[in-house]
C-alpha cells in the first residue's frame, strides 16, 4: 500500500515537471501537436467550452503562424494601432498586428468572444498568405490552395482542432504573390522554421514552370528606392524588388525583366547621384530592357547610353530618330528578340510622341519623336515577316512609356496606348507606362498592362507555350555489302522527332506591393548597396530645414484648382524674382508636403527637378492663354499660380474656360499691358505645352528647389494658406 501511494506520488511530480505540454498534448488534435512541436502554435490560444475558435482566438492562431508570439500583445508598436473599441487587453495588441499585416479589416468593433465560421477564419489565412481577393474569391481559393476539400461546408462555425488543420494545411498552400513559393518555404527562410522542421511538416517544394514564359514588369520608378513601411506602405524598395524578382525567377526560369521607363529622375536618393542606385537595382534583377521615358532625358541624353552599360540592359525606342542623319538614336536600339522556351519573343519600344514638350528644350532638340503607331507597324511586320537577323518573331510586344488609363467601375481602358492595340497590325502585348495607373485588360483583344508607379505593383504577364512533339517515319538509303564485290543500296525506315512551341495565350496580373512585399525577402546584396548609400548621403538628405505647422498638400488628380503646395511654390517664386505673377506646372511638384519637419530629402522629392527660376516680361493676354492652359488640363496635372484673381466656366472648352481675371488686388489685366512674371525654365522652354513666345527682357537665375530651401530655413516654421483666388462659376 505505502508502495502504491510512493508510486502515485511520482507519477504526479513526474507530471507536473513537463510542464503544460502534458497538459495540451492530451486534449489537443494532432495537427495541433505538430504546429506546437514547430513553434507555431501558442497557449495564447483558448478554446469555448464546446471547443469552437472564437475571432479573438483565431487571430492568436493566425499570427503564430507566421512567426509571432504571446509578447507582440503587449507591445504599445501594436497597441496603438488597435481599432477597435471593444477590444480587451487579452487580444489588443494582437488586432492592431493583424490590422497592420491586413488579414484584418478595421471596424468600430471586432466582437473578440464571438465564434467565428470556417469562412471567416479561410478569410483571415488567405489575406495573410497575400491573396488579394480573399474576400472575393474565398471558395475557389480556399480549395485550389489545398486549406479544405471541395466537399467542405464552410459556412459553420469551426472549432480549434479543424482550425489547426486548416493552419497546417496552410504551410503547403502557396503565396498570394505568383512567385509558388509555399508558405512554409518562406517561414524557413525568414529564419521562423528549420529546413528540419519543414519536411516534418510535410511541406513540398515549390513546382517550378519550365514550360512557359514569363514577363515580369514595372514602370515609373522614379528613384523609390527606399520601401514604404508605414502609411500605406506602397513602395516595395530597391532589396525588395530584387528580392521578388529573383525569387520569381527561381521558380519560372524563363523570366524577362522589362521596364516602361522614367526610372531614376524622383528621389534625393537617385537625384544625389544620378541614378546609382537604380541601376544597381536593375543590374541586381537582371533586367533585359527598358522603354526611353520623357524623364530619362532629365539630366541630359548622355547619361542614358551609361545607364544601360552600367546596368547591363538595352534601352529600346523605335520611334527616336535623329534629326541630322534620319536615321534611329544610336543610343537606343528599335527591337530585340529574346529567344525563351522555344518562342522567340520581339520586343520593340516606343517614347512617348509628346516627349519635346515634357523635356527641356535643350536636350531632346536634336530628336524627332515619330508617331508610335506608324513607327510599331513597320517594326511589328518586320519582325513576323522574318526580316531580323536573329530570326523571325513569335509574338511581338510593344514595350513603351505611352499612357493608358481605366475606369473602376467599367474596367474600360483609355488611353494613347489604345490606339497601339487598335491600329497595329499582328501587335500580341502592350505594355503601358507614363501615366502613373494600374491598368489591366484587353483592347481590340490585344492585353494592356500598366503596373502603377514608384515600384508599387508589379506586373506579370505568362506566355502560355504549348509545346508538340511530332514522330515521322522516313525512308533513308543505306548501303550493305551483298558480297565481297558489290556494295547494295538497301531503303530502311527511322523515326524522326521534331518539336515545335507555340503561344497558345497570353495572361496578364497585376500584384500590389502592399498586398505582398511583407513576405518578399530582401536581397542581401541590394540591401548592402543601399544601406551604404544611405550612410554615405546621410548628412545632406536628412538635414532638417524646417517645420510645417499642416501638411501642403499637392493631389496631382485634382483639376480645376491650385494645391496648397502650388500656392505657396508661387508665392516664394515670385518673391525671390521680385515678380507680380508666379506660374508653376503641377507636374513639377511630385507630392504633398507633410506636416511636421521638412528634410533636404522631402524637397528632393516634392520638386526632384533641377529647373531654374526663370522671369520675363509678358503681356496680359499671354499670362491669360497660360493661365487658361493650366485649367482641367486632359493629360497632366493641372497648373498652379499666385498673384491672380481668376473665375472660369468649366462647362467651356480646353483651353477657353477663363470669364474673368484681375491682378490679386483686383486690377484687371490689361490684354497689352506688359507684367514681370516667373515660372521655371522647362515651362519657359514649352514645357507641358505652355507657350511663353510672346515673352520679352528674359533672365534665368538659380534652381528652384534651392529657392525653396532657403524660403523654409529663413521662416523656420511655414504654414499653408487658402486657395481663394480661383472659382469655377458653373459649380
């Protein structure tokens, strides 16, 4: 009996030592004991009493699978980004986590205690595996990614141990972001799971595409070589990009790199060195070319030729001829064909025809820009005709920084990059740049792809290939020796295999940066380059000149109006050149300036151009066209101004909306009577399409953005004003 009771007593310490595993091992499902054994799965996670997973619950289990732990609720980072205001301390910080990874979406309140459906929670996993259309599409991707059978009822409450399952199932599911790679091949290499663990898990590798080839694509970059981690967290970044790019290629070999143009022109970080970075960025995603975009010749036609060097890229423009010999640029080639799984894919690039009027005057002069239609139906034919030394073209894209656009609702696509799909003959892709949109669809059946700007989306587009091999009995001439004399011709039959490709479709996809970049793994070596770069521009970009007590903002899609930003570009404008009137172009002012302090870096990227400020004397009538040019103008934005009182009828066409303007004070403008004015020097060169001709006792001075500079660091503290100086009467 006293033995029993020793043995008893034992067993009970011995139980008590292990700790809680004991505990969970016995009322938890084998799924779950494997994801407790990989670490991803925590105490955090309670049960009801009839064991159904509770919302709150649920986010614990979502969360520890991708890597995090019970401290991330206590974190104040992820407390104060909490929403909702029936949240308990038992899951705050969890829900400000899952709002900010996005696989929760913020409301007045969350219900934490209430038991959520296998819906909700196949919801909750596909957004956190990066799948844009979670909510949209659950059913269908819910099955296709192997989370539940197609039998399954998902529209019930789920109870913890069919949520492990779900979970589990989860880590062979692949990413949302095109790239197959699975879920819990990224765990392993963000360091949350052990190769080891990995194929305890049953985790298959990711199945690579060697069949078909694939395009990735981007355009407008413009310098962003830093990621956006807070706001909205759109920019992917320079380590990122080529991260992505090169986890991409690691599953689909035959991968083409192609960029829409205006890359490097936009940022202090490209700005400060010409481009540098960029480069090093697309030498680093190897990519193969790039359209010729109006700002690459911002710092002047010679540095492109070394772009493409440096990077080791082609720039391709069939559409820019030189002026002096009729003949393409030399710095830039009409075509190449890249040879990919069997197909041979041409590529021909085309700038934008306005081009002169985007540029200064002074370093496109020497160019003619053709029509890009005319220019795309020679090349097209002259590539399925067979005619190009490297063979003849299977299909024929047009990589171009040409614009498009698309309506939300109708997903009708606009655009000059219509008219190539319309009107080129035996044209097979479109690939769209130049007017900042994300732009995904068919016109005339011909694909139209735009992937947004600043390395915010990424496009993607797969050339279904299908591949024949065909078997032929021929009949072939041997010789035997029928005796020693007389050699014999004898027919035999061999089989002869031919293999033949063909482009069967052509799909395009679009992904958001800030749908996937969470889970795309820095490049070592691009993060290396631009962590050194930071250090070695640190002084100048990071130097603080000032502080805005609101933000002056700057929405280049409003019309008919001057921008906070604009008002005060003017006013500054105009007080250093001792000038009555200021005129700015929008364009020139690339974002809003936020409130709080003002570093050397923000002004860099709010007027990334190097234009000089620029007076003249001009008469009434003439200051009258600029202004009305500047109104609800059709393809950029719209101009800003001071030192006018203008009323205009937006209902009046382009170009003819103004029905009164005065001086600020309220002075008419007299049409003959000349006033000094300042605007910048790509404006005065024609720039956007203004027309400064008239202009008499002109001088150019200094850059701009160092007048602006001085303007804060004198004020030290800026505050917007008002814009009350235009009215449109027809509203």
């Amino acid at each position: 009996m006293r033995m029993k009771k020793v043995l008893s007593l034992a067993l009970a310490g011995a139980l008590v030592c292990t700790g809680t595993a004991s505990v969970w091992a016995a009322n938890a499902s084998k799924q779950e004991i494997k994801l407790r054994e990989a670490k991803l799965f925590t105490d955090a996670v309670k049960t009801t009493e009839n064991g159904k997973l509770t919302k709150g619950d649920a986010v614990v289990m979502v969360l520890n699978a991708l890597g995090y732990k019970e401290d991330v609720n206590t974190k104040e980072d992820y407390t104060k980004l909490n929403p909702f205001a029936d949240a308990s301390g038992e899951y705050k910080g969890y829900l400000g986590l899952a709002c900010d990874l996005g696989f929760v979406q913020k409301a007045d309140k969350f219900y934490e205690k209430e038991e959520i459906t296998k819906r909700k929670l196949l919801e909750m996993v596909l957004r956190a595996l990066n799948y844009k259309d979670a909510y949209t599409d659950t059913d269908n991707l819910a099955v296709k990614q192997g989370l539940v059978d197609e039998s399954d009822y998902i529209d019930y409450t789920v109870t913890k141990a069919e949520a492990a399952k779900i979970i589990l199932n989860s880590l062979n599911a692949e990413l949302g972001d095109g790239t197959k790679t699975k879920f819990g091949e990224y765990l392993v290499k963000s360091g949350i799971l052990s190769e080891d663990k990995l194929a305890t898990l049953g985790v298959k590798a990711a199945v690579k595409d060697k069949e078909d080839v694939h395009i990735l694509y981007f355009n407008d970059f413009h310098g962003n070589i830093t990621e956006e981690v807070t706001g909205k967290k759109r920019n992917m970044g320079m380590a990122k990009m080529v991260g992505y790019v090169n986890e991409f290629k690691a599953t689909h070999p035959n991968t083409i790199v192609l960029s829409g143009g205006d890359s490097y022109q936009g940022t202090a970080d490209s700005n400060l060195t010409f481009g540098k970075p960029v480069t090093a960025m697309m030498k680093g995603m190897n990519m193969v070319a790039s359209a010729v975009g109006n700002h690459e010749f911002d710092w002047g036609y010679e540095k492109i030729e070394g772009w493409a060097k440096d990077g080791n890229f082609k720039y391709l423009a069939s559409n820019i001829y030189e002026k002096k010999t009729n003949k393409p640029v030399k710095w830039a080639k009409p075509y190449m064909i890249v040879k990919k799984a069997g197909i041979n894919i041409g590529i021909i690039g085309l700038a934008h025809p306005d081009t002169p009027s985007l540029s200064k005057t002074e370093y496109v002069e020497n160019f003619e820009f053709r029509d890009p239609v005319v220019a795309a139906n020679e090349w097209v034919k002259y590539l399925k005709d067979g005619k190009a030394k490297e063979g003849k073209a299977d299909v024929v894209i047009a990589l171009t920084h040409i614009d498009s656009d698309q309506d939300f609702e109708t997903k009708e696509i606009t655009g000059n990059a219509t008219k190539l799909a319309n009107e080129v003959k035996g044209l097979d892709l479109v690939l769209s740049a130049h007017s900042h949109r994300s732009v995904i669809g068919k016109v005339n059946n011909v694909p139209i792809l735009q992937a947004y700007c600043y390395g915010r989306a990424v496009g993607h587009v797969t050339l279904d290939v299908d591949k024949k091999v065909t078997s032929k009995k021929v009949k072939v001439k041997v010789k035997t020796k029928a005796d020693k004399k007389k050699a014999v011709k004898k027919s035999k039959y061999k089989i002869v295999k031919k293999t033949t490709y063909k482009v069967k479709d052509i799909a395009t996809k679009l992904y958001d940066a800030n749908t996937i970049k969470d889970k795309i793994i820095k490049s070592a070596e691009a993060d290396d380059f631009y962590n050194k770069l930071q250090a070695e521009i640190a002084d100048e970009k990071n130097k603080v000149l000032g502080e805005a007590t609101e933000a002056f903002t700057h929405n280049r899609g409003d019309k008919g109006t001057v921008t906070l930003l604009g008002r005060w570009a003017c006013e500054v404008m105009a007080e250093e050149a001792k000038a009555q009137i200021a005129i700015q172009n929008g364009g020139g002012l690339r974002r809003t300036m936020e409130k709080g302090k003002i570093t050397m870096g923000d002004l860099y990227e709010i007027m990334p151009f190097d234009n000089y400020l620029t007076s003249m004397d001009l008469k009434g009538k003439d200051i009258k066209k600029a202004i009305d040019h500047g109104i609800d103008m059709p393809s950029t934005t719209d101009g800003a101004f001071s030192g006018l009182i203008v009323e205009y009828d937006g209902t009046k066409p382009y170009g003819s909306k103004i029905t009164k303007i005065t001086l600020s004070d309220g002075t008419p403008l007299e049409d003959e009577k000349t006033y000094r004015v300042v605007t910048n020097d790509f404006v005065f060169g024609k720039g956007d399409g203004y027309d400064f001709s008239g202009a008499t006792n002109v001088s150019m001075t200094i850059p701009i953005r160092d007048v602006l500079v001085a303007a804060i660091e004198k004020a030290k503290t800026i505050t917007p004003k008002k814009v009350d100086y235009i009215k449109d009467i027809s509203k």
